[in-house]
C-alpha cells in the first residue's frame, strides 16, 4: 500500500466521527477499499495493521508518500547514486509526480500530472505508431502513449528514478505493458542508436534547463529530426511561456530545432511547449 496525507486525513476524520470503518484507497487514489477502525489503528482488508501514530504522521507530512509495509510507513524517497540528488514521490490531489532536488517533474498548479501528462500527448494526437519518449520519469508519457501507438520507447536516465516509479501505484503499467520498451542510458547517447526514420511521433518532456542543459541542445534536436519519420511529430516541454524564463527558452528551443532541420515550429502554450514536424 501507499498511502499521503489526502488518505490519512480520510481516517483520522473517519475517527473523530466515531466511524468503525472508513472507505480509503490504499494506492493514492486509484481505487478504494473499506478499512476497519480501531482504537490500536486502521486494519486494512489484506490484514495490514497501521497504528493511530503513523497514520498521523502521514497526516502531517503533506509533501511525502509512504509505503506502507509490516505495520510501518517509509517515506518513499531516495538518493540517487548518479547525481547525488534527493528524490521523492509526492502527493497531489490526482497523480503524484516526482520532486527531484526540490523541483517538480511534473505540473501542479492548477492541473495534476495527469492531466498534464494528457495535454503534452494531445499535442501532437493523434499517437499511432511508434513512438519516443526521452525522459520516462514516473512512465506517465509512456503509460498514455502506449494506449494507442504500436510501441513506445522510453528512455530513462536514472535508475533511483525507475525505483521510485515501481513503487508508485499510477507507474504501475510501466512494468506491465508489453508495448512499452525501457532503456536506461543518456537520452543524448541513446537517441544516438536509433534507427532512422523509425518513429511517428517524439514526446520530450526533459528535466529543467538548469538540471540537464543537453537536453536542450541543437545536436540533439538533429538527432531527433533524424529517428523521426516524414510525416512524424515531436513535442517539447519548454515550461510557462508566460514567464520571462519560459518566453526565452521558447524563444531558443524554436530557434535550434528549426537549424536542426524542422521546417514547421510552432507554439503549443497549452501543453507548456512547442511542437516540431519535418
């Protein structure tokens, strides 16, 4: 079971009303189970015990998951080996999404992850194919692109990225779906590869600038203008283009992909990016 704040908030409220059982998901929203009341703690239907403390203290940690295992919650967090960055799974009131150093991987201001993950894919809709996906994160972007493409691969960097993602409910499909293709490496590297020619459709929906700059560069869009089919589409996460820092970025990823040899850039501000065709 995983468990935040938004399920343990549920209980405690369940108890102060003096309930004997409450309705509450055991995977951050994705379905609900009854759990029993007690005063020692909530036993859950798998005959899990968590006692009143810990389901506090989940309560009080608004920007952490827990996965509960043995009648104890852990963080679910973790240091990764290859940048030396603290990694964690977060809670939102749909999809949790990934803080690496602090920063969110994903949009939560007004959306979730999930729907943010939607609006990057129907950009570029319709997906059919196969399919790139450079940055697979938590595997959402891979997750919904496999629903309609012929194959998706992703590419991940990190593996403390990937141990985060199978402990996360909403990744589970990653693992699951025979359609979806990992490859852990440098997207820089990988891309590298890949067959010419070989993909209908590109989401890249890199870290910040300021934590992988080459993910930005213009040797990179060439390699991508190269793997992806005459009639195919690429989607790039920039960021707000209402912010100064957006507005640039913008400014130059459009600029680099069009010298890379992408004749038809254009502007995507719904899905916080930009769209790219031969």
């Amino acid at each position: 079971m995983v468990l935040s704040h938004y399920q343990a908030d549920v209980l405690l409220k369940a108890r102060e009303d003096g309930l004997e059982k409450a309705k509450v998901s055991p995977d951050l929203g994705l379905t609900k189970v009854e759990a029993a009341l007690a005063d020692d703690g909530v036993m859950f239907p798998g005959g899990e015990l968590l006692d009143w403390p810990a389901v506090e203290r989940i309560s009080g940690a608004t920007r952490s998951c827990f996965l509960v295992c043995g009648g104890e919650a852990e963080e679910v967090r973790a240091l990764s080996e290859m940048t030396g960055l603290v990694l964690s799974l977060v809670p939102t009131g749909g999809a949790p999404t990934l803080f690496v150093s602090g920063f969110p991987m994903h949009r939560i201001k007004g959306t979730d992850p999930h729907r943010d993950t939607r609006r990057k894919i129907e950009a570029i809709s319709p997906i059919r194919g196969r399919v790139l996906d450079t940055a697979t994160g938590l595997g959402y972007t891979a997750i919904e692109a496999a629903r309609t493409a012929e194959e998706v691969t992703t590419i991940e960097l990190d593996p403390a990225v990937l141990e985060i993602a199978r402990v996360n409910p909403w990744s589970k499909e990653l693992f699951d779906n025979a359609k979806i293709k990992q490859i852990i490496g440098d997207a820089t590297v990988e891309v590298e590869k890949l067959p010419a020619a070989s993909f209908n459709r590109i989401i890249h929906d890199p870290p910040t600038l300021k934590l992988a700059g080459e993910m930005y560069s213009g040797a990179l869009y060439s390699e991508f203008r190269r793997v992806l089919t005459r009639r195919g589409r690429t989607f790039h996460y920039v960021g707000d283009p209402d912010s100064a820092l957006g507005a640039r970025n913008t400014r130059g990823v459009i600029r680099r992909l069009r010298e890379a040899g992408f004749r038809r850039v254009s502007r995507a501000p719904e899905a916080f990016g930009v769209v790219a065709e031969p």
